[in-house]
C-alpha cells in the first residue's frame, strides 16, 4: 500500500507541487492526502485545486496558542490518515505535542547547506540574501527531520549547489528551486522505500 503523505506550505508551493506530480507519474511512491495551509493567499492552495489535492487553511491566529493550533493541525491529519507529513516552504512552528504524533515521519526541506543558514527567520528568500551577502562559493539543499527548533533536526540528505559570480538572491534562489523540484521528491522516495533511514 502507498504511504500517505500530507504536505504544509505557507507560500508559492512550487515543491508542493513537484511532490505531487512525482507521486502522480509513480516517481514517489505515495498518495499526497492533503495540503495545510497556514496562509489564506498562498498560491500553493491554486495549485492543490488544480491538481485534485484537497487543503485546508488553518491559521495560527485563530487560536489561543501554538498547542491550540498544532492541535488543529494534528486532527487533520489524523483526518486524512496521513502516515508522513512533508513541510515544503512552510512558516510555522511546529510544537513538541504534534511532532510527537509522527515520530521520524515529519520532514523539512531547507534551501540551504545546513547548519549553515538555518534558525528562526531563515526561509526563502532570506536564506539566500544571507548567503550571498556572506560571499558564500557554494549553498545548497538539506532534507531533514523536523524538530521543535528551526531547522536543527538530523540531516537526511544534502545536495550542493554553486554559488555564481553575480549571483542576487533571486537568481540563486531560482536555481535551487529548480533543483529542489528533483531532488526533494526523490529524497522523499528513498525514505518510503527505505534507502535512506530516518531513524
Ligand atoms: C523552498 O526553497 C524551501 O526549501 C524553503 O522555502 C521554499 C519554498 O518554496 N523552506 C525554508 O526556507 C524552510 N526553512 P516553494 O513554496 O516554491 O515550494
């Protein structure tokens, strides 16, 4: 039986989407159950319509603390039966009480080198102003373990990427995408079928 996987983004979901096209061509092998959404403009909710992906939003102001709103976010994917949770680009934090629910099943990808680049405030674009500022010759990509602090769980998988002469932000962040859209959904594909070990 294929895992179930749910995905949690906050913004673009352009990995979200390489995720879920790469379990729809039976490139990872898992049904993509739903996406949660802590944003209500995100554009990865355009994209989980058009792909047939059912989401929800649920917004971290809508209740009295992080417990409260994990706690909404856990029952969805006890809804959905979710048997690993994907965060592709997303914002929030997640607390003790719900990582405990999917031990070594809750995955991050970071667009970094990690341990380089990583903490509160270090997503997107900000990740890669940093590394340009720091004349930074090589980034990169980390999938890791989530754990109750930004970006510190163990690392599963690493994939550098060069940093150009030139480089802005954007240009850097564009292509790391492009080579997150591969390498995340493949990463993902050695966890289920066992070539990598999250545990
Ligand atoms: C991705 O590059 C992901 O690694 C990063 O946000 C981007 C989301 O892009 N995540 C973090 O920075 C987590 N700390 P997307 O919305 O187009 O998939």
């Amino acid at each position: 039986m294929k895992a179930r996987v749910a995905v949690m983004a906050s913004g673009n979901g352009s990995n979200f989407q390489a995720i879920t096209e790469a379990s729809k061509t039976n490139r990872l092998s898992a049904e993509i159950v739903g996406l949660i959404c802590n944003k209500k403009s995100a554009l990865a909710l355009e994209r989980a319509q058009a792909l047939g992906v059912p989401s929800v939003v649920i917004l971290r102001s809508q209740f009295l603390n992080l417990e409260a709103w994990n706690l909404a976010m856990s029952e969805q994917l006890e809804k959905w039966r979710a048997d690993w949770v994907v965060l592709a680009g997303f914002t929030g934090l997640v607390g003790r009480h719900l990582l405990e629910k999917f031990p070594n099943r809750f995955i991050n990808s970071h667009p970094s080198l990690l341990p380089k680049f990583g903490g509160k405030g270090m997503y997107g674009d900000h990740v890669h102003r940093a590394v340009v500022a720091a004349k930074e010759t090589t980034s990169g990509i980390s999938v890791h373990l989530l754990n109750e602090h930004f970006d510190e769980g163990p690392v599963l998988a690493q994939k550098p990427v060069p940093v150009l002469p030139g480089d802005t932000a954007e240009t850097l962040a564009e292509r790391i995408k492009t080579e997150e859209r591969k390498f995340f959904p493949q990463v993902l594909e050695d966890l289920l079928t066992g070539r990598i070990k999250s545990r």
